[in-house]
C-alpha cells in the first residue's frame, strides 16, 4: 500500500499547536478522497484535522475569547451553547489565531502610518 503522504513526510510539517483546543499536533493516519491511505496533522485532543499554529498567537487568542470576552464569530450566540461551552470557545479561539496572525502579519510588514 503506498502511502500519498507518508507519516515522515506529514510529520516534517507540523509546526506549534492545535489552533482550537492548543492540543499537540501529531500525524493521523487516515485517508484522502480517492479512498487511498495518508497521514494528515491533526489534533489527538480534539480530533480534528489542524494546520497548527504558534503557542504563542494560540496563548493570546485564548486569553481575547475566554478573559476578555472576544468574539471574532459573533453568529455564534454564547448562550446556545451553555451545553458545550468547550465547543464554543474552541470555535471562537481557532478563529481568533487567523485574526491575531494577520494582525502580526500587518504589524511587521506594512509600512508605518504616521
């Protein structure tokens, strides 16, 4: 059985943490569309597929969402999800890592504004 891409090849790019639950990322053996074996990163924790993110940027979207209150999906009503309220913030905190990065992106990449 030849693998599309093997676990070496998965594990040579996982990078950070899962950018949902900050879970550690590790190669899943699953498969593709065309039903041919692969590994995928994903997150043992959650287990969910993940691209990964820095700790870091992970800590800060964390502490925006859960301490201060940030919603960056503000369709998602908190009190919808009194039942699974781990959902909710995983949801809330994956989304504010893509916020957070682009933000760091534009800080260390724009020019300055006077």
């Amino acid at each position: 059985m030849k693998y599309q891409i093997t676990k070496k090849q998965c594990e040579s790019k996982i990078k950070g943490v899962c950018e949902g639950c900050g879970g550690e990322l590790e190669a899943l053996r699953t498969r593709d569309n065309s039903s041919q074996p692969t590994y995928w990163i994903g997150c043992s924790v959650c287990n969910k597929f993940r691209h990964g993110v820095d700790k870091n940027i992970w800590n800060i979207a964390k502490k925006l969402v859960v301490q201060d209150g940030e919603r960056p999906l503000s369709s998602m009503r908190k009190n919808e999800y009194k039942g699974n309220i781990k959902y909710f913030n995983e949801v809330q905190i994956s989304s504010m890592t893509s916020l957070v990065e682009r933000v760091i992106y534009l800080f260390t990449h724009q020019p300055k504004l006077n």
